[in-house]
C-alpha cells in the first residue's frame, strides 16, 4: 500500500497545527459549537490510537473492531490533552503515530491483512456515518482522504485573516 499520501496529510495537518499555534494565542477561539485547536488534535491522536489499534491487532491475527466514538467524548478528548501536555505534545503525538501507521499500512502488513474485513462505527457531529464492516485498508486511506484533511481545514479556520497564507494543505 502506497503511504505517500498519508504521509502528506499528516505533514499538512501538522504543519496547519504549528501554524495556528505560532499564530499570537495558545488555543484560538474556535466558532460556536465547535473545537478549539488542542481539542481537535487531541481528537486525531485518539482516532489514530483506535486505528493503530485496529491494525496491530489485524496483525496480531486477532479479531478487532474500530469505534470512534471515544474520540468524540468530551472528558476523553480534555484527558488527552493534559496527558500529552498540551498543542506540541500532541503534535509530538500525532507526529509519531502517523509513523507507526505509515510503517503499519506500508510495508508492514501484507494486502491479505489491509483486505480484512473490520466492524465499523463511525459517527460524527451525532450522526452515523458507517455502521458495517470495512477492509482495513480503507480505514487508513480515509485517514489521508477524510479524516486528516478535513480536520486540517478544521485547524485553519481558527486562523485570523491573514494568517498562514503561506500553509499548504
């Protein structure tokens, strides 16, 4: 499996990151009803925790399901961030765990494994999104096609106009 555009939506996400952290406030004020800076990465660290979980068991040869709704809780989402000490550490964080999953989706697990059929439950602002099983596979692609993207945008809106002209997403 080809990690290189996995690889680029981590160094765009991250990159977004350190932007609105460089931007003049530790967490800017986000819109109403939604996540601030270190929220919405402390979000993505919990998703690739339960995605690393999910192919390292597939590797294991173990069975395995992949729920996000731990990375929707509130109370998880805060633990997170203290656990990992704020916005670097959590860039730290994310930093690595897309190693691990480049490493994992790579060379690291065989096309049988990523073709394995995963149960699946995916919700997002309250609604589900995917109640079935998916290949492995696929839930590393949505990672770099959805899930990094999207929360990528999600970082760069917190920008003030003006600001981070020069990031690439």
């Amino acid at each position: 499996m080809d990690t290189t555009p996995l690889r680029d939506a981590y160094r765009a996400l991250l990159d977004a990151a350190a932007t609105v952290a460089g931007s003049g406030g530790t967490s800017p004020i986000p819109p109403a009803g939604e996540w601030n800076a270190d929220q919405i990465l402390a979000h993505v660290a919990l998703v690739n925790a339960a995605t690393i979980a999910a192919a390292s068991a597939v590797a294991a040869g173990t069975n395995t399901t992949y729920d996000n709704r731990i990375a929707l809780d509130p109370w998880t989402i805060e633990r997170v961030i203290t656990l990992a000490s704020g916005n670097a550490g959590l860039r730290e964080r994310i930093r690595c765990q897309g190693d691990a999953l480049c490493a994992l989706g790579g060379p690291g697990l065989s096309e049988a494994e990523l073709d394995t059929p995963v149960p699946t439950l995916l919700l997002s602002n309250g609604t589900v999104l995917v109640d079935q099983p998916l290949p492995l596979r696929d839930l590393i692609t949505g990672l770099a096609d959805v899930e990094l993207p999207g929360h990528t945008q999600q970082l760069l809106a917190l920008l003030p106009a003006g600001v981070g002209a020069g990031v690439t997403t």
